[in-house]
C-alpha cells in the first residue's frame, strides 16, 4: 500500500509452506494445510516516531484480537530522498525500536501473533516501485543492513513471520542481491520469510523459491464502476482466483495476502489502491468487497489467509476523515470480519 505523506516528514502446492511460525528451512517435505493455519490479521501502521508507544496501543490490539483476528501486522518504515538513491534512513516518521518492541510485546499480550512488515518510502511520498537506484550495490548493501536490523528485532522479539520486502517493484527483477539479502535475512531471523508484492508485481518475482511464503498485496479492481453488491465483485475474483490457484502450484508456496483492503468511499472495488477514490462515504461498498474477497478464497488450501490494511489512524494523525478511510472499525465491513472470523 502506498501511503500518503504526512507533514511532519524531515528530509496445489500449499503443503509446503509453514505457517506456525517455523521457517521451512530449505524445505521439511508435504504437510497438508490446517484450518488453524489460516491467517486472519490486520495491520497496525505507524506514522510518527512513538506512535507504537501511544497510550491506544493495547486498546487497539485488543479491538484487533476481538474481531476474530489472531496476526497483526506492524510496518516501521524507512525513508529515500529520490528514487535513485543509493541510502535511506530514519525520519520523524520512523517507529522508534522501543516503541517496536512495546508493541509486539502488547500484541503477544493480546494473544496475537506478529508479522513484522518494515516498508521504505519516498520523502517527497511518491511511489516507492519506483526507486531504481543508480548504483544498485550501493542501494542493496544500504537496503541489507535496514532490513537485517529488524530481522534481528524480530527474532529478539519471537516474530512470528517476516516480510523482507514491500513492493520495490524497480528492484525485484534482481535475483542476485535480492538471494543474497534472503540469506543474510536468515542467518539472524529463523521464522517464516516472505515478500509482500503489489498484485501487478508478483507474477515478476524471480526468488518465491528462496521464502516460505508467496505474499501478495491484493488491490485488483473488482468493477468498473461503484456496486455494493458482494455477488458482483465475486464474479470479478474468478479470473484471479484461477491464476492465483495455478501459480500457488507452480511455485510449490502457499499464498498470502499480505494486504487486502477497501476504503470506505464510493467506488471503493474499482480503485481498492486508492485513498481518495471519493468525497462520498461507502460503507456498504467496502462492506460488500470484505464480503467477497473473503468468499472468494473460502476453502482455497493454497490461500493462507489475509492480512486487511488497516485498523486505524493513531488519534490526530489521520489524513483521510475516518468514514471515509481504509479502517474497518465501527462500520459494517468490521461485522462481516465477525461473522467470518469467530464462526
């Protein structure tokens, strides 16, 4: 999910994947999916540097756990001054690694299992697909030692799972230095590994074979045009779920939506990827496409389940007015999380 700047910012072959929390480690052999195994997670993003210190932050997980979930998500991000950069660093917006660490232990606390999710963005909030960087050893030596940091954290802090990337579309053709990220990642993180790609960049993913888990930001259109119709949007699954199946089975990985989400605005399905599709508020909408993608996959053991973006803003801090933002809470799209999630 590419995410809007803030103003504070200075400069069948599901048997193969473990989703315990164990890494496959080179590959344990067939074990048939569990229900139990089905990940049902939300994420929790931070926008400022003590956002995951916040007083809210247990009152929040423990709205998360009452849904049904049992993952949450955390997102510490990094920053880039221009895509074709060869560095990024830490900002005001950065999560502090305190506030990291209170938060997964707040999460544990509530029961939840963490996947940690570290992003690098653009300072100037463009598209962070589109960092290309001019010296990609410099880029990839810089992007090895932010990435193993949390991978460190992350094993200090019993993670469950670890995304080692988040759609760098401009840098994942490159096999070579993204293997050898993977295996620096693994000497210090012995849990489940998996990359979260855009739904238009995972079929061009050259290294699934070196993770755990396929993982698969999932903002396909659903409709050209506004409908809350769960029906509708279910038919525009098909076509996906048909693809996703077969190349579940190629790729010998399991499939995980490492985030799916709607905003609640108007013609949410036919632009899921954007924060302001519309000033008119669409509940039922967002609603509906809950509904359906969870449909849609029901019964699929390839599928390993769905992380939603996301469950709220930190208070003040929101930039989208909350009836009309990608938060589930308090409307109708927390209900069918309910009905599907505690049955």
């Amino acid at each position: 999910m590419r995410t809007p700047r803030r103003t504070t910012v200075v400069a069948t072959a599901a048997a193969l994947a473990i989703l315990s929390g164990c890494t496959t480690g080179g590959g344990d052999g067939p074990r048939p999916p569990r229900s139990g195994d089905r990940i049902r997670g939300i994420t929790l993003p931070a926008w400022d540097v003590d956002d995951y210190g916040r007083p809210e932050a247990r009152r929040y997980l423990r709205q998360i756990a009452r849904t049904g979930a049992r993952w949450v998500v955390f997102t510490p991000t990094w920053y880039q001054d221009g895509t074709d950069r060869s560095a990024m660093h830490t900002t005001v917006e950065t999560a502090s690694d305190r506030s990291l660490r209170r938060i997964i232990a707040l999460a544990h606390e509530a029961g939840l299992k963490v996947l940690l999710k570290p992003h690098v963005d653009l300072t100037d909030g463009g598209d962070r697909a589109a960092i290309r960087p001019a010296d990609p050893d410099a880029w990839f030596t810089a992007y090895q030692r932010f990435i193993t940091h949390y991978a460190a954290l992350a094993a200090e802090s019993d993670v469950a799972q670890f995304a080692v990337g988040t759609e760098l579309a401009g840098t994942s053709g490159d096999r070579p230095h993204w293997n050898r990220v993977i295996r620096a990642v693994r000497e210090v993180y012995r849990g489940t590994l998996t990359y979260a790609a855009n739904y238009d960049e995972y079929h061009r993913i050259p290294f699934w074979t070196s993770l755990d888990l396929i993982g698969i930001d999932a903002y396909w259109p659903l409709a050209e045009s506004a409908t809350a119709d769960p029906a509708r949007l279910a038919k525009g699954w098909k076509p996906i779920v048909t693809e996703l199946t077969a190349f579940a089975a190629r790729h010998q990985r399991r499939i995980l939506f490492t985030e799916a989400g709607y905003t609640s605005q108007h013609g949410t399905a036919a632009e899921p990827y954007s924060w302001t599709i519309s000033e008119h508020a669409g509940a039922e909408e967002q609603s509906a496409a809950y509904q359906a993608l969870l449909t849609a996959f029901d019964g699929k053991d390839w599928w390993a389940g769905v992380c939603w973006w996301m469950w709220d803003d930190w208070p003040e801090s929101g930039e989208t007015a909350r009836e009309l933002a990608y938060t589930p809470r308090g409307k109708p799209a927390e209900k069918v999380l309910r009905r599907w999630w505690r049955k």
